[in-house]
C-alpha cells in the first residue's frame, strides 16, 4: 500500500494493517479469564422467582464434593461397635404398655395360627397397620423363640443398617470425617438410638425412608436419571408403604420434588421415571393390599381413609398441640443441640472456606428432615416417635459442620462425646431395664401369675389392653371393654366363677369396684407396678 492510502486510512484501520509480530503482540491461546457468576450479567436471574434457586444452588450449597479417599476400617469398626454395644446386649427387659406390648403380641398370634394376611390381637383383626414388621418378629420368633429380645432384635438392626447408610452415604459426598463424626453423632442421639431400638414400627420406616431419600439423591444427582438408584428408592419405598402405609411416600416425593426445583440442572424424571417408580411400589404392595381387603373387607376404609387421612385432620387419639415436636427435636438432638447456633452459622457464612464445604446433598438433607418434622406438626395425631426419619438426615449435617469446622477438634466436644457415650451405655444396660421392671406387670406375686397360666380363668381387662401380659403367658383370649362399656364389662364377669381383671388406670379399679353388683366380690387385688389385678368371683349364694 502506497504512502498517501495510508493517510487515508484511520487509526483503528491503520493499525488492522499492520501485521501482529509487527506490533510486538505474542498471540496466545490461552482464553480470557472468565468473571465470577456475581458480576457475569448473563448468569444472574432475569426474574423474582428465579433469584430463590440461584441463591439455593449458587450461594447457599454451592460446594464441591469431597475428594475420594481411601478407604480405612478403623472409623467405620468404630462407628459399628460402640452402636452394637448401644443396642444389642441390652435388648432383654420386660416389655413396655401398650405398644411394645401391642407390637410383641400380634405377631405371636399370627404365628401361633399361621396367619400371614390379617393381623390379629385377642383373636381380633387388627387393621392399623401392615404386617411387614409383624412378618419381620415373626421370623425372629421363628428362629430364636418368644422372647422379648428377640422381638426387639428387628428394630436393633433396622436402627444400625440405618446408621451404617448415613455413614456410606455422608463419605461419598462429604469426606471419610465427616462421615465419621455424623455416624458417630446420629450413635449417640437419644432421638434414634434410644426410641428406635423399642418395639415400635418407627425404627423400621426410618430405614426403608432414609434409604429412599439416599438413593434417590444418587439416582437425580447428575445429568441423567440412574436407574438402578431410582429403582432402589422405589423398592425402599414401597417397603416403608408396606411397614406403616403412604407414609413413606410423603416423607420422600415433596422433598425430592422441591430440591430438584431449586438446583434446576439435575436429572430429569420424566413420566417414565414416575410410572417404573408407582409400578414397583406397587408390586411390593398391591399383593397384600388385596388379599386385606379380600380378607377383611372393613379393612380399606378402616387402614387407608381413618388412619391416613382423619388422624391427620380429624384426629381421633394422640391430640397434640402444633409445637409438640419443638421439645422431642431438643432432647433428641442432645448433646448436638448445643452446637446448633454455630452450625446455623455455618449454613449461612459467607466466608468461601465454608461456602465450598456445602455440598448440593447437604441442602437436600436438610429439606428432606425439615419436612418431616413440618409434615408431622401439622398433623393432628402426633406421638414423639414418629419423627424418627428426621434424625438420619440431621446427623449427617451436623457431621458436615463438624469435620469442617474448629468445634470438630475441641478437646470439649471430644471428651463432651466420650462422658455422652459412657452415659447412654449406662443409661441402656441398667436405668431403662429398671425402669421397665418396676413398671412391669409381671414382676409381681406368683399367684397371680398362675391364675393367668390358667385358661379356664377369664382374663378381663379394663378399660385398655395389657398386651405384654398376654405375650409373657402366652394367651390370646384376653378380653377388653373400654370405660364407657362397664356394663359389658360387669356382664361378661358374670358368666364365670372367678375372673382376673387387669386394670391399666390408676382408677379403673375403684370404679369397676363400685359398679359391681352384689352377686360379684372382689377377693383379692393388688398393684402390679403400670396397672392393678384383682380377682373377681362369685358370691356364695351366685354359685
């Protein structure tokens, strides 16, 4: 190009025309260095609604997962022998009124008679409830006998596998101490270890729901839906369903759903993904649900609509006021309770530090137990146990805060651990057992005890059943009338010549007693640690 085009031409065109090594430029292949999602315009939400899942999945967990380690025995043998020290050599103590008793009873029966499809108590059916953790007693029944430990071994092992999966589950995603200190944590809360471990069915569904929500996370955790997970989720599910009904449906599907909401870029399930998810449900259901409803045709409207849906919004028994569960979280929690301002700081820091140990898992966690305990307290009907499927979830993120802050290397927390340790150990071998014999009926007078031996003696019980009596003597004949039903009560007494009547209130006896009419005495009576005995027979001249 001659000289006077070049003077033609702009500063911006002039410089276009001088080649690059001309300039002294060094191209480099490098690309620039890409700005952070806070001033990068086209990552920020465009609307209202969108800022909740930006601040969720970018800001609040937005962490990586831990690196993979390998792995060590020593934490998990740990972890595996101080919960087994914790549950198994102290399963053998006299059985709790009225659901141990309840609970130990109607499997007994159903073995007793071969009984697979109906549950029965006193030889009535019994439709509260699934027969899978009956099914469950039933085979340890089958292979150690009628003990009370053995009943109890089924709620032991579904406590410990559910401590084992936290620990599998929280060192996967959180780092081998995190898990530790979860595991180690969610040993030594009263909330699981101490009320999961008795004869209730609680124990069971925290295993099948703390299975489901685990392996569903795994299954929506990348781009695409792993079946293998799904289906995993689906049968724990469906065994939750088989334990203690829809329950376990709701404690997975709203939070599963409200997290997938507000990460946005994690598998999607589809229709396909629903439908195999119902079909298995459905397949490890629907075999027993009709052959129930074959069985006892009573058996849906009593199960599915009074016990699903009335006990939540008309209920009928167990009335507690909404902040119920406020207390059981405290005690439950203990000694982690105390760490809970701290822990609250660390789900809300700023510093980068924190904001990298808090992994997507651990905001699903978190969701997952917040709706269990908001399910629940919004529920009519509430006992302290049922809450149990949202301690597994609550350990875990407890062990997150802990591995990864200074209170998890205080010599205070150590040695706070090891004093706690030491207490429930003695707590478990020696105070519940104690207190489980003093308030046992079967601790008293051996007289008594004959008489209920005895089947040609009628056995009445008033106004509530005393079921562990009927375990421990091996009857299924016991007859129960209710207070208002006094009258049955005085009638059914006055077709024998002498009746046992077990009274499970403090009162029941003094008003029994003053109903009575002339042709029945009592002869004899006692207090039998949780209710009063007495003998009830015929006057002379009645005979």
């Amino acid at each position: 190009m001659s000289l006077p085009e070049l003077a033609k031409l702009s500063p911006r065109e002039l410089d276009n025309t001088i080649p690059t090594r001309e300039r002294g430029i060094v191209e480099c292949n490098t690309p620039p260095r890409s700005q952070p999602e806070w001033r990068d315009e086209s990552l920020l939400p465009r609307s209202v609604f969108g800022w909740v899942p930006f601040w969720w999945s970018r800001v609040l967990f937005g962490g990586k997962p831990a690196r993979p380690e390998t792995w060590t025995w020593r934490p998990f043998l740990i972890v595996l022998l101080f919960s087994g020290a914790l549950l198994y050599p102290c399963l053998s103590f006299y059985l709790f009124e009225p659901d141990e008793g309840r609970y130990a009873q109607i499997p007994r029966e159903m073995l007793e008679r071969g009984e697979w499809i109906v549950p029965t108590l006193q030889n009535e059916p019994y439709l509260d409830k699934p027969p899978l953790f009956y099914w469950l007693v039933m085979l340890s029944y089958k292979i150690f006998g009628y003990h009370d430990w053995t009943a109890r071994l089924v709620p032991a092992l579904a406590v410990q596998a559910t401590i084992l999966l936290c620990y599998f589950f929280a060192r996967r995603y959180f780092g081998a101490r995190a898990a530790f200190c979860g595991a180690l944590a969610l040993t030594l809360m009263p909330g699981l270890v101490g009320m999961g471990r008795l004869l209730v069915l609680d124990g069971l569904l925290a295993l099948w729901v703390t299975c489901s929500l685990l392996a569903a996370y795994l299954a929506v955790e990348t781009s695409g839906l792993h079946r293998g997970w799904w289906l995993l989720a689906a049968l724990a599910c469906g065994l939750g369903v088989l334990t203690k009904g829809p329950i376990a449906v709701i404690l997975l599907v709203p939070p599963l759903w409200l997290y997938r909401m507000l990460t946005q870029n994690r598998a999607a399930i589809g229709w396909r993904g629903w439908f195999w998810f119902a079909a298995v449900v459905l397949a490890v259901n629907a075999p027993w649900y009709v052959a129930a409803t074959v069985t006892a045709p009573n058996f849906a409207w009593h199960f599915l609509w009074e016990h699903n849906v009335l006990r939540f919004f008309e209920p009928f028994d167990h009335v507690r006021p909404i902040w119920f569960y406020g207390p059981i979280l405290i005690a439950g929690l203990f000694p982690l309770v105390l760490l809970s301002w701290p822990f609250l700081k660390f789900l809300f820091s700023a510093r980068s530090e924190d904001a990298d140990k808090r992994h997507p898992a651990l905001g699903y966690l978190l969701l997952a137990a917040c709706w269990c305990v908001l399910f629940f307290s919004l529920s009519g009907c509430k006992l302290p146990t049922y809450i149990l499927p949202a301690f597994p979830p609550l350990a875990m993120a407890f062990g997150v805060f802990l591995a990864h802050s200074t209170w998890g290397h205080s010599r205070a927390v150590r040695l706070g651990a090891i004093g706690c340790g030491m207490l429930f150990l003695l707590v478990h071998w020696l105070v519940i057992p104690a207190v489980a014999w003093a308030r046992s009926p079967m601790n008293q007078p051996e007289r008594f005890t004959t008489m209920l031996l005895d089947r040609s003696i009628a056995v009445v019980c008033f106004p509530r059943n005393t079921d562990s009596i009927a375990f421990y003597v091996g009857r299924d004949d016991f007859q129960t009338y209710r207070s208002k039903d006094y009258p049955l009560a005085i009638a059914e007494l006055a077709k024998h010549e002498r009746a046992v009547v077990l009274f499970g209130h403090r009162h029941s006896l003094d008003l029994l007693s003053s109903k009575l009419p002339t042709s029945l005495r009592v002869v004899d009576n006692a207090d039998m640690g949780l209710c009063d005995v007495a003998v009830i027979e015929k006057t002379p001249n009645q005979r």
